[in-house]
C-alpha cells in the first residue's frame, strides 16, 4: 500500500531522489537530507504505515526487518561502538513525516544526552 502524496512513498517509487543504503522486498534506508551527526539514516517500512501507532500484526516482519538491519548498516557506515535509534510517533513525538521511520544516528564521538532526568 502507498500513499500518492507521502514523499516516502515517492522516494520508495524514484520519484524523489534520495541517498539509497539499502534496499529489499519489505524495507528502505537512505540519508537523511538534514543528519543531525555524522551518521544519520532513516530506515522505512515500503509500506505506507503512518505511525508506529497505526503498525499491527501484519506489519511485523517488515518491523522486525528494519531493527534487525540497522545494527548492520549502521556498522558499514562507521558505527563501531554504537549507535542510536529512535521513532518519532504523532505530533506529540514530533513526527514530521507521517509514513513510519526510523533514524539511526551515530558517528566516532558519544551523543549527547536525548532526554534529561533530572531527579
């Protein structure tokens, strides 16, 4: 299922070009055009899901694809010793682009804290 107007979709289709990594049957990883560390990408379902929100069932295997691969492709991009995930869900997360995604974000030095605890 895609979504004519979601500019994933159309990245997914060629339509918008996009920094490919990866690419199989069920998912694709490309660069983020505004990477926020030395490496950032995004990893998305072909799928048109919205929201983690909206995944179920059915999604698992492409969900299951896009974590089992980000160790991987994080690692060909230069992640040694570590890196770091995240998935933005709804306005309150802060999802911009509303097909799901995930950013892998990492580079040579530590991140900064994403949230702060203070006790």
């Amino acid at each position: 299922m895609h979504d004519p107007d979601c500019i994933f979709c159309k990245i997914i289709d060629g339509k918008i070009p996009s920094r490919k990594l990866y690419e199989d049957d069920l998912i694709y990883a490309f660069h983020d055009i505004r990477p926020v560390a030395p490496v950032h990408f995004l990893i998305i379902p072909k799928a048109h899901i919205p929201t983690l929100s909206d995944a179920d069932a059915t999604h698992e295997t492409a969900l299951g694809r896009m974590l089992s691969k980000a160790g991987e492709l994080a690692a060909e991009a230069g992640c040694t010793d570590g890196f770091r995930t995240l998935i933005n869900c709804g306005r309150v997360g802060r999802q911009e682009v509303y097909h799901l995604h995930m950013h892998v974000v990492g580079g040579p030095d530590p991140l900064p804290p994403m949230i702060v605890f203070e006790r």
